[in-house]
C-alpha cells in the first residue's frame, strides 16, 4: 500500500508497504540537478552530492560510510539532469539507522574547506574519466550540441574551471536556492509501517523552514546536428538520434513499444540486422532520453570505422521499416510482454520500487500503479506507432554524432 504524507514546510514523504520483505529502501531526493545551474556553477549539484559523504557535524566520512555498511546494507547517492538522489539499502531492523544518517549528511555537512579542496580533484579525475570513454564523449556531444543554449546541454559533472572554482560559500548559497522544501521528496519503500517511518521522518525534517525555489526552466529547442570527433583509438562511436519525447508525453508507452522493437534486446530489429545478419557491430541498440522539457530518441552502435556507413544505411532501412508500417501485430505484442514482463521484475526489488515512488511524484505529482501502466502499454495500438515514427523518423532532422579515429562524416543522412 502506497501512502503520502506532506509535512507543514512541504516537505513530501512517500512509503510503500511491502510486509513480505526483510528489507527496506529509503531515498532523500531533491528535485534539482545539473539543469537547474547556471553557468558559472556548471557541476555543482553533482559536486555537492559528493560533499554530502565527507563529514557532518558529528560523523567524519568514513563513519557516514561505515555505519550502514557495518550492518550488511548500503549507502549511495547519484546526480542526474533534474534529480538528485541520495538513498539507502538496509535490514528493515535498521529503519532508525538509515534515518539517522541520510539525515544528518542532509542536514548537517559541514562542507571543510580542505575536504572540498580535496575533492575537486576526485572529481575531476571523474570528469577525466568519463572524456576517456568514447561511448559517454558521443552522448555528452550530442546532448550538448542539440540542446546547446539550454540548461540540459551541459555535462552533470562539470567542468575542470567550474569544479576548480568551488567554495564553501557557492555551496551553501546554491543550496538554499535550490535544496528547498518544496523540491524534498523522501520516499521509502519496504517491510515498514507508514506512521512510524512518518513519525521518524517527520522529527528530523520538520524543523527546516518552508522555502520554495524561484528558479524557472527555460523552453528547449532541439537543433540538429551532425558532426565527428577524433579520437585515437580502435572502435567508432556513433549516436544517431532525433526529436524524441518528453517525460508526461501522453504517447510515452508508444515510444517505449518502439523502442523495444528497435533495440530493446537480443530479439530486437537493431541487434539481429546490424549484429547477427551483418555482424557490423557488437554493441548495437536504441535509446529514450525523457525530461521535462525536452527528449531524444535515438541508436547508439560500437563499430569498426569501415563499417560507419554501412551501419547508418541500415540503421536507417530499419527506421523507415517501421514508417512505412511494415510492422506485425506479433512484434507489437511481443514488445509488450517485454516491457510489462521488465516492469514486474523490476518490482521484486525494493530499491526500484522506492525510486519509482518518488519519481512518480516528482513527475506527475502522483501514485501511479503498475496495473495502470500495464493497462498504458497494452492500450497502445499498430497505428500509433507508425504515426510517431513518421513524426520523428526524418532523415533531414536527424542529429548525428561519430568519436573515434575518424575526422568528418564520409556520407549525408539524407543520401545514403
């Protein structure tokens, strides 16, 4: 049984009640993330994710890690464009435990200056990692060049001179503009009881004054874009994407079915044309980027340079397949059976059942049951995939983005 509760500051706590468990899952998530920062503090909800671990007033960082850990359980944290997550994996034995120490590195990081010298260069030699594989640097280009003059273009971790010029002072300031009530989701999900975890939640949030965030995100326009980048190493890494959908689009299950059909698996179109029939690739497959404002469909593909073209031709035979409505009734119906098959197991862990909770409420500010999008997807109909398809499927707005030991497209989407 799903529960909401909203305290007096609005802060918004989320429990699911799952007796059958021993375990449970709990998260604290703030609806901000690296679209919310401006320019000159581009990386700092990710940089701030990583404070969050390195002391409080009463804990240092190896006692945050240690203490959970120390029972069998887990404490972890992530930052994506719009969210940032900070949650816990534990023994339903241990609710009080996690409580404790979500709140406390919530509440009361004290943000060292040495720690956050310190840390500047883990994080960096994060960012340096992540240029040093190709398959991230074709995503972070093409992200970056189609929605370049919006928010949601620029990387989540940063960049070396914005990272270098972190301070104790833009953190605190950046938090209390954005780590407000209003965006607080705290939602857990397990062998629990909604009034006691309520109570207990409600005793260490309670105090934070309401405040609501000010900022507003800017419309977005995808731009297209076609472009290589050289890198010297074996394999080429291509992302082919278009105009795809954003994250309450009413056709969102339609894209899904789609993008099941296409790349969604070893039984997918994508995988037994380019891989098994041609053997153009090993990794071959096809993507949904979905935010508020603006989302990418698209195909992502690991190949030798000398198959680029070849690649694309047939990436694009297997588009317009599917525009021209040379799709079965069976395909359809196997890609729903993957997706509500997908679904269900994924509920059997209690983790993704906490982060559907929350991201549920963020998103569409309610409950939303797994029989209704099982409903969503059996719904969706022959038509309405042809339909989106030649919605999106133009070779003529496609974006296209190569790294690897090339230096220009060698062809043009619309010639090939």
């Amino acid at each position: 049984m799903e529960q909401k509760t909203t305290l007096d500051n609005g802060i918004r706590i989320l429990t699911e009640e799952i007796p059958h468990v021993h375990s449970l899952s709990i998260g604290l998530w703030v609806d901000t993330g690296s679209k919310n920062e401006s320019e000159d503090v581009y990386g700092i909800s990710h940089f701030i994710e990583h404070m969050l671990f390195k002391g409080t007033n009463t804990r240092n960082a190896m006692q945050i890690a240690q203490e959970l850990e120390d029972t069998g359980g887990s404490i972890n944290a992530f930052t994506d464009k719009e969210n940032t997550c900070f949650y816990a994996r534990v023994l339903d034995k241990h609710l009080d435990k996690s409580i404790d120490v979500l709140s406390d590195i919530y509440l009361n990081s004290v943000f060292d200056p040495e720690e956050i010298e310190k840390e500047k260069q883990v994080v960096i030699e994060e960012l340096k990692m992540y240029d040093d594989s190709p398959d991230d640097v074709s995503y972070d280009t093409l992200i970056e060049n189609v929605w370049r003059d919006h928010p949601l273009g620029h990387k989540i971790v940063g960049t070396i001179e914005t990272i270098n010029d972190f301070s104790r002072e833009k953190i605190n300031t950046y938090m209390q503009d954005h780590y407000t009530t209003d965006r607080l989701v705290i939602s857990v999900a397990g062998n629990i009881k909604n009034n006691e975890v309520v109570d207990k939640l409600k005793s260490k949030f309670e105090k934070i004054q309401l405040k609501k965030a000010t900022d507003i995100e800017p419309e977005i326009s995808y731009k297209k874009y076609v472009s290589s980048r050289y890198k010297d190493i074996e394999q080429l890494h291509v992302c082919l994407a278009t105009q795809g959908p954003v994250i309450t689009d009413e056709n969102r299950y339609a894209y899904a079915i789609m993008d099941s059909i296409l790349g969604g698996g070893m039984s997918s179109r994508l995988f037994q044309e380019i891989r098994e029939k041609r053997g153009l690739a090993y990794s071959v497959g096809s993507y949904e980027l979905m935010y508020r404002k603006g989302g990418l469909f698209g195909v992502y593909a690991g190949i030798s340079p000398n198959n680029f073209s070849d690649m694309v031709k047939y990436t694009l035979h297997e588009l317009d397949r599917i525009k021209d409505g040379d799709i079965k009734e069976e395909d359809i119906s196997r890609a729903k059976e993957h997706l509500k098959g997908s679904l269900l197991l994924s509920m059997e862990a209690v983790k993704n059942r906490m982060m559907r909770l929350a991201r549920n409420e963020i998103y569409y500010n309610r409950s939303i049951s797994s029989q209704e999008i099982i409903d969503s997807v059996d719904a969706v109909n022959y038509q309405q995939i042809v339909n989106l398809s030649k919605s999106i499927f133009d070779r003529e707005n496609m974006s296209l983005v190569a790294v690897g030991p090339i230096k220009e497209i060698p062809f043009k989407l619309t010639e090939i």
